[in-house]
C-alpha cells in the first residue's frame, strides 16, 4: 500500500482513479488482522471517491489529498454515523449532524474517509483494549498491544492498510500508539488543530493529529488540518536532551539514538516531573469524571470494566484537587517555557521501551510490574501537561520490534521539529520499517 | 532537577562595585584619559544594549503578553507607584538632604525594572516566570522612552536646575535604543550565537557598569563629591532607600491580595514591581546628566539596588520553602475508605455498584497519592 502523497499523485495524474484506490482499500480492510476497524464506509467512501474523480473529470482541482483513503479514530464526528468513543453506551446515540470540523477539512483537501478505528473505551487507557470491539494488535507481533488510546489508527496505517489516519491524545495517545507500532505521529500545540466534532475526554489535554509512515505524507495531512503551510526552517534547530526521568525505564536503544542525534546537546532536567505527572492524573480524572457523572449515574455496568472504576473514582474528586493541579500546571508551563527557551526541539523517549504482550500487559516502571493501560504514557504525559507540541517518530530498525522517540518543541514550533525529522529520516535514522512477513500481511490484499 | 542558582547574600558584584568607588576616589581619572574612559563606557554600553537586543526572545513576550492585569499593575508600580514615592521623599528631604543626592532619590524612581534578576527571583520563589519574563521586559523596554520623560518632566519641573537636556533624549535614543533595535534586528544571524553564548554577557552587563561608575565617579571626586558627603548622608540613604522599597512592597502586596493574583501572579507583582535597574539607570543617568553630577545622581541607585537584591533574595528564599503560601483554601481531600467514598457518591448521585468497589476504591487510593505528590 503507498503513502498518501504517493496516491493523490496517482490520482491526480490519471494513472489511477479515486474509485479504484478505495476499492482496492476496501478489499483489504475486509480481512484485516489487527483488530484496527469498528465500522468500514464503504457507501461513503465511494461516494467521496466518486466525487474526487468528477471533479478529476472537469478539470477541478479536487485538493492535495485527491482520492487519498483515510480511517479516523472513532472518536470523530462523522456525519449519520453515532460518536460511540469505543463505548457501546453511544452505539445507538443520536447520529451526528455533520463532519468533525478536521473531516470537513479532509474531505474538501479530496481525502476519503473509509474507516473508523478502534480505541480504549473513551480513550481511557494506553492499550486499546476494548470490551465491545476487542483487543488492537500489533502489526508487527500480533500477540502484543498496539498500545493506546489510539491503537486502531496506528495499527492501520503501520500494518500499511491505510496511508494515514487520525487520532486523538489525552495524555500520550498518539505518540504511544505511534511508537509501538513504528510510525510517526503528531500531538500538535494543545488546541492548535481545531477538536471541534470530536468527543472529549479531559478538555484541558486533549488535542487531534494524524498518524502516517513517512515525514512527507505527516506534514502533507498536517497542512491540510491545519489549514496553512509549515514554516520554512532551514537553520539547524537548537537541540536539547532531556534527562531525570526521561532516561530511566527506557531502553538503551532508545538512549543511544537520542545521544548520537545530538551527542553535544545539553542534558535539561525538567524539574518536578513527577508531580506533573500526578497533576496531569489528577485533572485528567477528575474532567473524565465529570464528563461522564452523568452516564455513570444512570448505568455504571454499560462502561467498559476497564474503564469504568477509573471514571468512577474521578467522578468523587474534589473541585478544589482539581484547582490546585491548574495552579501547579500554570507556574509549571511557565518555569518550563522559561527552562527550554533557548531550544527548538528536545528529545526524550515515547514509551517506555516495546510493545507489551497482549497476555502480559504489563510495563515495569522503577523495577515494578504496572498495567500497561495506565503507565505506557509516563514519558508523554508531562509532555502533554505543558501543552507543546511533540512528534513520535519511529527509529529505524528493520525486523525489530519499534522503539519510538519524542521530539518536541515549542508552543507552535511544529515546523521545527518536522525539518529535524525530515533530515534524520533523510539520513536513516528514523523511519517506518514494513512488519515481517507472515505478520503483517496476512489480510492485506495490497 | 534544576532551578535556578540561589543569589548568594553577600553579591560579589557589590565588593566589585565598592572597589571601583574606592578606586576611582584614590586614583580618579583626568584630563584625556577621562575623556577617553568615557568614550570606552559609552561603546561598552552600546554593545551591552546591542546583546541584549540580540538575546530578548518574542516567543517568551508573546506567551507572557496575555497576562494583562499582571503587566498593568507591575507598570503602575513601576511608572506610577515609584515615582509618588520619589516626589514624596523629595519633598519631604529636600530640607536637610544634598539636592543632588535627592535628585538620585527621584531619578531612581523614574527607572525601569530589572530584567535578569526579576526573573532569577520569581523563578527561585516558583512564581509565574513567563509573565516575569514579560513585565520585566515590557518594563524595560518602555524606560528607554518613559525615564527620560519623567526625568524631563519631574526633575526639570522641580525647579533644581540640573541641566537636564531634552537633547540627551537623543543620547539615550542613539545609545541605548539604536543598539538595542539594531541587536533585535540582527537576531536571526546572530541570536544563536548569542544564545550559546550566553556567558559573555554578564562580564558585558556588570563591565560596562563598571566602568560608568568609575568613569562616574572619577568625575564626580574631581568636582569634589567627598568633600561634600558624609557618613549622615550616606545613612539618610540608606533610610530612605528602605523607606521606599517597604512603602512599594507593601503597597503592592496589596494591590495582588485586592486583584486576587494567584500565588505565582503575587510574586511577579512583588519582584517585578519593586526593582530598580541599575543596567538602565546608570548608562541613563550619564546621558541625562552632566558628568561632574552624574557620580552624585547615581549613589542613590547603587545603594537602593544592593538593599532591594538582599531583600528581595530573602523573600525569595522564603517563598521557595513557605508551603502556607500554596492556595490553602483549594485544599481538598481524596475521599478513601468505604464510608468516605459511600458519603461523596452519595452527594454527586452515584451509586458505586458491588462489583466496582474494590477497583473504585484502588483507583482513589493512586489519585490520593498523586494528590500527595502534588503537594510535595
């Protein structure tokens, strides 16, 4: 399967058509095997297809993403279809009235919405263990996790079934996911992309951004949610690596790549880390809880059991708990900001080493056995609290399983760190590796 | 973890400041080889005011800027609170005080803030450093054209004759304000540099400094400064000098606690508001005023900026480790145990099923130990 900017050539040139994109996409999406899809549009798909091709045919310019199929986390509004956030409490919830405000923006760039993926029940976890739709799985070792929130749109794009895709991150559900699965995913500058359409989580975290295999497809999606062009930045960014607990439970590979990116960077010790960690806890349960009180009051057994004692004891937080963690959160980003100033891009690891075992889904953080779900993001999660925007790219090791790295740079510096990416994928470094044969494929009519 | 690095109580830059004083009352500076000083103060300034436009970055002005309320307050402490006190001690000294000495009273006053100690205190108190970066910078970049004004307006209006110059508005412009302009201008080709190195602008900051107040002060002993002070005089400034950075410290103590600033927001005010640039103050005063006068305008300043600097590092210092002044009243308990959790659902209409109580009350117990955490 190529990649999107490969696709909308194709179209564009008339060497395919949109229509004979999504039906070759639609083929295999039918027998995938990762467990990624909840619902699959074919009708929709076609008509968009169908749409991009007349305006082929009269001589339109149907958009930069002409007949480019594409899979949102089912967190986004499509138009007709419920918001069901993974929970079968919203499986039969009020259609929605239109697009997502970013679907409305891909389909006028000429996408083709085909697919929506699966996720942790209102995007409450790392793993993408789901009670109604299943488990996610990895593309490259079907018996480990995807990881989380977003498991279904990185599987997708990483097993190579669809080009790129859409998610949502909370606390690190995009980069977790990104870095487990080998590919590259974006969580922009909170509240840069617009999240109108899409079904919140915790308000004061929560940012949309796509996932794709290769650093020109990311920044082609990227411009068109974003609705503008990167910045050209042709200086060498100002590079900076992050220590304390950035570099403890990750892998050495993970140390190593970061070190010989940038083996004379400084070495920045976010200080308070781990209280920003339980800030962002903290706010995240207590925001969840107050989002679904209302739901939990009336049928607590309908949520998903893995989420549903989360959500609950968020629900009996106190205002004030979660007041004093926006305290803290604002001198936070403030210190930091001030810390970081005279950087354009830090690096740190995305998640804690590889994917989990499915029948084991554990991750030892500080010598102890923890549940995956809750501790895969323990290097996004203070990323997130600051609101910058952080780019998991993944690094390049074919026939391995991925290991993933952060960059991230200032409020709106995302051109900086797609240049840094661009120029490590362009020297081998980072890029998607295909997952082995006889994993990934099985299902994959391409 | 790191912050930043605690200013020690006894600043070196004092000693270094009392050296160049004693040096320059033994062995002040003539003729040719004073005009000559001046011209190396005036250049080391330029380059001074031309780093520091290089190294001000717009992002943190810009994340900083929306804090309006903050940046209006720490400006009306600044150009509207400070100058009060100064024509209030002008009026009340003037009596039995050199004039001169008053004119340094009310000259510093008219200043701006600083910038790099304003923030290394804000950030030691773990106050709102961002909006610290703002004020400050917002502070000193108006002085640039606020100081001369007030200067010109209250120094002149008062009748003392000091020969202040709107001309020297012009100097301040072509000394401070064109290098600065010309250093932001230049910050795409030589803001990295700048950046990485960071180390050459204290020796700049504190060596221009120097070499003004020697070239100063070399001046002000030619045209006799000690024969005319003594030690009462030096006392009565250091009287005054505390007299006015309690009256604004308080004064703005109170305005957060009326604007119900946050905590960090508080600092910003305290820090920001209170300070007086003796970077800005001393290149200004040598182009605001004449030469021979400028050693006696600027004693003042020099003793008000070591008095604020140990005042400030111990407010400071007590912020840092004072845990009553976190937002007490937000204080709130993670309800654990059964019959704490039974009361709170019941309150919010929830009913916590059998089947989830064990996992309910697991996940109260991690949120209470963020909560700790939280707290530190």
């Amino acid at each position: 399967m190529s990649g999107a900017l490969a696709t909308a050539e194709r179209v564009r040139s008339g060497a395919s058509s949109a229509c004979e994109e999504v039906e070759r996409v639609l083929a295999a999406l039918a027998g995938e095997p990762y467990n990624a899809v909840t619902r699959v549009l074919a009708e929709r798909a076609r008509r968009e297809a169908a749409q991009v091709d007349a305006a082929l045919a009269s001589g339109e310019d149907p958009g930069p993403l002409a007949g480019v199929p594409y899979g949102v986390k089912d967190l986004f509004d499509v138009d007709g279809l419920s918001t069901t956030a993974g929970s079968a409490l919203y499986a039969d919830a009020a259609p929605a009235t239109a697009d997502a405000e970013v679907v409305r923006r891909l389909r006028d760039a000429g996408a083709v919405l085909v697919a929506t993926l699966n996720m942790d029940e209102f995007a409450y976890g790392f793993a993408t263990i789901n009670a109604t739709h299943g488990t996610t799985r990895n593309p490259h070792d079907l018996a480990r996790l995807a990881g989380g929130s977003s498991g279904g749109s990185a599987a997708i794009v990483a097993g190579g079934l669809l080009p790129f895709a859409l998610g949502s991150d909370t606390n690190g559900s995009i980069r977790v996911p990104a870095s487990l699965t080998g590919i590259y995913g974006l969580k922009p500058t909170h509240h840069d992309l617009p999240v109108a359409g899409t079904f919140p989580f915790a308000e004061s975290f929560d940012d949309i951004g796509p996932f794709a295999r290769d650093m020109a497809d990311l920044l082609a999606v990227w411009q068109v949610l974003k609705g503008a062009s990167a910045e050209d930045i042709s200086a060498a960014p100002r590079l900076a690596r992050l220590g304390g607990r950035f570099r403890q439970n990750v892998e050495a590979e993970q140390l190593a790549a970061i070190d010989a990116i940038a083996p004379d960077a400084p070495l920045v010790d976010l200080p308070d880390v781990a209280r920003a960690r339980s800030a962002a806890f903290l706010i995240t349960a207590y925001e969840g809880g107050v989002l679904h009180r209302e739901a939990l009051a009336r049928d607590p057994l309908g949520f998903d059991p893995q989420v549903r004692d989360r959500l609950l004891a968020g629900a009996l937080l106190p205002a004030g708990l979660h007041d004093e963690a926006q305290a803290f959160r604002a001198a936070y980003k403030a210190t930091i900001a001030a810390l970081v100033a005279d950087y354009d891009v830090l690096l740190a690891p995305a998640a804690p080493g590889v994917a989990p075992l499915i029948d084991d889904p554990v991750v030892a953080i500080d010598g102890e056995r923890t549940a995956a779900r809750a501790t895969l993001g323990i290097h996004t999660q203070p990323i997130t609290f600051l609101g910058l925007p952080s780019l998991a790219v993944p690094l390049r090791r074919p026939g391995r399983l991925p290991l993933g790295l952060q960059l991230i740079g200032k409020a709106g510096g995302e051109a900086a760190l797609f240049a840094l990416a661009a120029r490590l994928e362009a020297d081998g470094i980072i890029g998607w590796s295909e997952p082995g044969a006889g994993l990934a494929k099985q299902g994959a009519a391409a | 973890m790191r912050r930043p690095s605690f200013i020690p109580s006894i600043d070196p830059f004092l000693l270094c400041l009392i050296a160049v004083v004693t040096a320059a009352s033994l062995l002040p500076v003539r003729g040719a080889a004073a005009s000559a000083f001046d011209v190396l103060a005036d250049l080391a300034i330029m380059l001074l005011f031309f780093l520091h436009g290089a190294k001000l970055s717009r992002e943190a002005i810009v994340q900083g800027i929306g804090n309006w309320r903050l940046h209006a307050l720490v400006l009306a402490s600044t150009y509207m609170l400070f100058p009060a006190t100064g024509l209030a001690v002008d009026a009340v000294a003037a009596r039995w005080l050199n004039p001169l000495l008053i004119s340094g009273v009310l000259f510093l006053t008219l200043l701006p803030s600083t910038v790099q100690s304003s923030i290394a205190f804000t950030a030691m108190a773990r106050g709102n450093v961002a909006a610290a970066v703002c004020s400050a910078s917002l502070s000193n970049l108006l002085g640039i054209v606020l100081t001369p004004l007030l200067v010109g307006l209250f120094i002149e209006t008062r009748g003392s004759g000091h020969g202040f110059d709107w001309g020297a508005v012009r100097g301040i412009v072509a000394q401070l304000l064109l290098p600065f302009l010309a250093g932001h201008l230049l910050r795409p080709l030589i803001g990295a540099w700048v950046a990485r190195n960071k180390q050459i602008l204290m020796p700049v900051d504190r060596g221009s400094i120097l070499l003004v107040v020697y070239s100063a002060f070399s001046a002000a002993v030619v045209n006799g400064i000690w024969k005319v002070l003594n030690l009462s005089d030096l006392a009565a400034l250091l009287v005054l000098s505390a007299a006015i950075l309690a009256v604004i410290m308080l004064a703005n103590f109170a305005a957060a606690r009326m604007a119900k600033l946050s905590r960090e927001d508080t600092i910003v005010l305290l820090f920001c508001g209170s300070k007086k640039s003796l970077v800005s103050g001393v290149p200004m005063a040598g182009a605001l005023f004449a030469p021979a006068q400028v050693g006696m305008v600027v004693l003042p300043l020099m003793i008000f900026h070591q008095l604020q600097l140990f005042v400030c590092a111990w407010l400071a210092a007590r912020y840092a480790r004072d845990p009553i002044a976190e937002p007490a009243a937000a204080r709130a308990a993670v309800p654990v145990g059964e019959a704490q959790i039974a009361a709170v659902a019941k309150d919010r209409g929830l009913t916590i099923p059998a089947e989830c109580e064990r996992g309910v009350a697991a996940n109260l117990a991690l949120l209470a130990d963020h909560a700790g955490r939280l707290r530190g």
